[in-house]
C-alpha cells in the first residue's frame, strides 16, 4: 500500500502525510510553529500501556512530545519512535515527556509493548495512550490524525492493515500546542525547536 498525502485543515494550510508499514512518506522539513498561549492541546483520558490512567493533564508544567504510533508496525513507526527517543536524551534534564497514542487498538498488547521498548529503544517513560477504537479515535480526531483501517479475512482470520497521519505534536508545560512535526522529521529538528520553544 503506497502512501497517501491529505490536506487536512489544521489552520496551516499544511499537507499531513499518512504512512503504513508497506508505503512510503512524504514529510516536510520545517515544523508548524504557533506562539505561547495559541492553541489550547485538546485533552485527552485513556490508559497507559500498564493501565494506569494517562491524560495530558498530567503533564501540567512539564512540555510533551504527543505522537500517534502502530505497535504493531515494523517501518516507519520504529524510526519515528527512535527519532523521538533521541532527541529527549539530547535535551537531557528537563526534556519533553513522550507520550504515544496507539492508532492500533487491535494489537495494544503487554507483548508488543514490551517488544517495541527493546527493539525500537524506547526512550525511558515511554508511555503509550491505549483504549478502545471509539476512545482512540476521539484522540485521533482532535489533532486532525487521520487513521484508516483495511481489513481482510483470509482462512477465517481478521488481518488489518493500519495506515495514518505520520505527526507529532510539542506541547508546553502549560498544555498549549507549539509545535506540529510531519514524519519524517529529525532528531536535531527536534531538539532545535524545543530549545527555543519550552526550553
């Protein structure tokens, strides 16, 4: 499945790439900045991927690093997570909290979790957003990440190909959104407008 690229309006104009563990992305290479006090970050209140209740209030005076991720996905999931694990360690003290809505509610599992952590060197207190698809795609759906499911029965058996927005959102200490990043993005892009954003 090659990848799709929508407009969707997010009041920058900007094109949100969408990618599958099959397709291709298409990101851009400046971030969507917006100034302090802007845009109010949706909240959000669903479970961690140890069923602790997780929202973004949580997070009051401490910046986030809000992204949609498959658990399931062996492409471009794992280099997303990677990127983002790397630039919380470079920022070091005082980073951005990292914060991971699952787009695959079908395969939220203690074993993928724990697979993903090891293989994709999760950045520690990585923590997932989980919850049913309904529960799920009200998040989605606030920060305009388009999540589209596939489905196919083969032998008796449900097999979902799950593509969707490729996005990450950097939220203030005062849960304002700053920052909108298309996948593929950098570390050092990361790191560059955080400092100057929350740091």
């Amino acid at each position: 499945m090659s990848a799709v690229a929508l407009v969707i309006g997010v009041g920058v104009g900007a094109a949100i790439a969408l990618h599958s563990r099959s397709g291709s992305a298409a990101g851009s290479s400046e971030a969507t900045t917006w100034a302090a006090g802007e845009r109010p970050a949706p909240g959000f209140a669903l479970r961690d991927q140890h069923g602790k209740p997780l929202s973004l209030a949580q997070y009051q005076g401490r910046p986030v690093l809000l992204t949609f991720i498959d658990p399931l996905c062996r492409d471009f999931c794992p280099r997303e997570a990677s990127v983002l694990s790397e630039a919380v360690a470079e920022l070091g003290e005082g980073a951005p909290a990292i914060v991971a809505v699952s787009v695959n509610p079908w395969q939220d599992s203690s074993q993928n979790f724990a697979e993903d952590a090891v293989h994709w060197r999760l950045a520690p207190g990585w923590r997932w957003g989980v919850g049913s698809y309904a529960e799920l795609a009200k998040v989605w759906r606030s920060y305009l990440v388009d999540v589209q499911v596939a489905k196919q029965t083969i032998a008796g058996v449900t097999i979902r190909k799950i593509t969707h927005t490729g996005a990450a959102y950097l939220i203030d200490g005062d849960g304002h959104e700053r920052a909108l990043f298309l996948y593929p993005f950098t570390t050092g892009q990361l790191v560059d407008t955080a400092k100057k954003l929350t740091g």
